[in-house]
C-alpha cells in the first residue's frame, strides 16, 4: 500500500501539551482546507509529494530512532486506509502518536488506542475555516486530546473563549497565538478571564525562526 507524503523530519514538538519532547515529523500530503494562515501549503496543494509504500516509510521512521511520531499534513485523515495501516504498524511496533487534524473529519477508532494523542483544531474565523468544524468531534474527544484553538486577533479569541465556555470538553485545550501575533496580549486577556486553558505558542518558530522542516 502507497502513502502521500510531502515530507518526514526529526525536530522537537513545538506545539501544544507535548511541547519540548524531540519528535518524528511525517508530514502527510493533501488538506481540502485553505487556512489563511496554513505554515504548510507545500503539504497542501501542488506537486511537493512522493508516494512511498508504507513499509518503505516505516524503514525510514525507523532509521530515525525516536520512539515519538507526529502525524501531521496538510490533513492526514484523508489519507483513511493507508493512516490506519501505518498507525497499526507503528502501535504495534511500540511508537507514542500524535495525530494532527484539522477538526472537520471523524478520527478512525484506531486513534482511541492510548497511545495515539489526537490534536484536533478548533478553527476560528482568522482563519476564514471556522464554518468547517464539526464541534461535536471536538466533544467527542479524550482526556488524553487536546483542542487547538489558533488564535490571530481578538475577534478569534472572543469566539474561542465563548466556545470554551458554552461547551464542556474532556480534552486538553490549547490556545496557540498566530506566529507574530501579540502574546503578551492574549495571555493577559486569558489571565483577565481566568480560563481554564493552556496557552502554548510555537516554540520551533521562536527557536528558528518560520521555516520549513524544523
Ligand atoms: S487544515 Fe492545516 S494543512 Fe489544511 S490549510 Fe488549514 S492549516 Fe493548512
């Protein structure tokens, strides 16, 4: 079985409850999204991708020796039947998973496995997606999850909070400032109103910058 990937990389996790942990990158190919923010559009559309065989992949993960993989795109759950095959390989093979996605698209029961972290994005207008999530996916979510909620201006973080506090959410929640966007701002107002959520900016783009394969 052949898999769409744009690129495979070891850096640190710069995002999020994992933050800091040296991680596997395995960026899958193809997103029907267009976030005016995307940092991935090489991942989203043209020609930037390679079909290997899965097996091939694994070889490659592998050589790498990091026991921690980040599943990432452009949105990997397009890619339903070759994820499910990859994923059973790497659980089996003893691999912790973080699956990123996008928030529009119901995670296959093979991301329930306690070793699969799914960080699911709550898309907020900034982005020009917020139509897409689907929010019961976002209730649906584990102890174990996190919701990111990327926040570009106030109007994005007055739509986050108000979803934050209309809804209960088992999963962790994670605000995350656009990169160059006003941290200081976004955590005073997260202070002001004593929310029970985590901000977490990209510390791989405060360490190097916006660039890709970091
Ligand atoms: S969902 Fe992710 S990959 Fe797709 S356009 Fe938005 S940010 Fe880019």
């Amino acid at each position: 079985m052949k898999i769409k990937i744009n690129e495979i990389f070891f850096s640190l996790q710069g995002e999020g409850t994992q933050v800091g942990i040296p991680t596997t990158f395995v960026r899958l190919f193809g997103c029907s999204l267009r976030c005016s923010w995307c940092d991935s559009m090489y991942a989203v559309e043209g020609d930037d991708y390679k079909e290997v065989k899965v097996q091939e992949l694994i070889a490659d993960i592998e050589k790498i020796k990091c026991k921690n993989i980040c599943i990432t795109g452009g949105e990997p759950l397009h890619q339903k039947e070759e994820l499910v095959f990859l994923t059973n390989i790497l659980l089996e093979k003893g691999y912790r998973i973080l699956l990123e996605t996008a928030g529009h698209i119901r995670p296959m029961d093979i991301f329930k496995n306690s070793n699969v972290l799914i960080s699911m994005d709550c898309k907020c207008p900034g982005s020009g997606m917020d139509k897409k999530t689907n929010l019961s996916l976002l209730k649906e979510l584990e102890a174990k999850d996190q919701i990111k909620f990327v926040i570009k201006d106030l109007k994005d973080y007055e739509y986050a909070k108000n979803i934050v506090l209309k809804n209960f959410f088992k999963a962790q929640v994670i605000f995350q400032p656009v990169y160059g966007s006003n941290l200081e701002s976004l955590v005073n107002m997260v202070l002001k109103d004593n929310l029970n959520i985590r901000v977490v900016p990209q510390i791989h783009k405060i360490i190097w910058g916006d660039i890709r394969g970091v």
